[in-house]
C-alpha cells in the first residue's frame, strides 16, 4: 500500500474511533447522539487544525447536506456540552478533543495551536491553571478560567522553517 494510502487510511480509522468514542460520552451522559451530531463531529474530527462553524456548513454541504447555520451551532453546542470537541476563543473555531480516548483525569487541558498551519494540540494544563488560582486569589479575584490557549510554531512547521 503506498504511503499516501496509508496514512489516508489511518486518518480514516482516526476518526471512526473518534466517532465511536464521542458516541460513548453522549450514551453516558444521556444525550442523543443525532445523525447531525455525528456529521457535524466528523468534519472537525477530519481535521488536526479547528474549524469554524461556516467551514463546518461548507464541508456538509459539499457532501450534499445543506443546512442552516443555526442547525451548526446547535450541533455544536450539543458537542461542546458533551466535552467531544473545544472552542478556541482567539478564531471562533472547534476542534476535536485529542484526549478522548484517554481516561478523564479532572485535569484542565491546555491547547496549543500553531499560527503556521493551523493544528491544534491538547495538552495538561494544571500546573499553569494552579498558577492563575494562586495569582488570582492573592488579589481576591475568583477567577473563571476554563482553558488555556497558547499559539505559536509547532514542531513540524519548526523543522520546514530551518530546511
């Protein structure tokens, strides 16, 4: 199988387990699972960057599914609710939760999202949240933060930079 081939199949497999995974949190939290759901989850799962939610109408509607945006952002909303994807607050953009197969810690994640091509990475943000408790509360101010996003230069992007 050439390579091309390979990893097209690998992001394929990705996001089923993706989809079957996200599939098992609404079950577990008595949500329904909708057919709009799933489709709406499948394009931000097909993807390491986030996506807005235009984005998101274009994709479906290039598959043959033409809906109004306010049917996106219920989806969306619904999605948020069940922790299968995050919103980056600096695009207005969703993601897929990376950690999804991984047991729930309680921990707050922290995302990096990269200014060159757009992936989004999710990583252990405690020890940063810790911190702004701590400088927050000697200034007796309750903070209400809820993630952490750091942009800047990932890896790959890093390496094509020096080449």
């Amino acid at each position: 199988m050439p390579a091309a081939a390979s990893e097209e199949q690998r992001a394929k497999d990705r996001v089923k387990s993706s989809v079957d995974r996200a599939s098992v949190i609404f079950a577990e939290r008595n949500i329904r699972f909708t057919d709009l759901r799933r489709k709406v989850f499948e394009e931000i799962a097909s993807t390491t960057a986030s996506v807005g939610a235009y984005e998101v109408l274009d994709r479906l509607a290039k598959k043959g599914t033409r809906l109004a945006p306010i049917s996106v952002y219920r989806a969306l909303d619904a999605l948020l609710d069940a922790g299968v994807v995050h919103r980056l607050e600096s695009k207005n953009a969703y993601f897929a939760c990376r950690r999804l197969h991984q047991p729930r810690t309680g921990r707050r994640p922290m995302f990096l999202s990269c200014e060159q091509c757009g992936t989004v990475t999710e990583t252990d943000g405690e020890d940063i949240f810790a911190s702004i408790d701590v400088a927050a509360r000697s200034t007796h101010f309750e903070p209400r933060v809820r993630f952490v996003e750091v942009t800047g230069t990932c890896q790959e992007c890093a390496n094509r930079r020096k080449d």
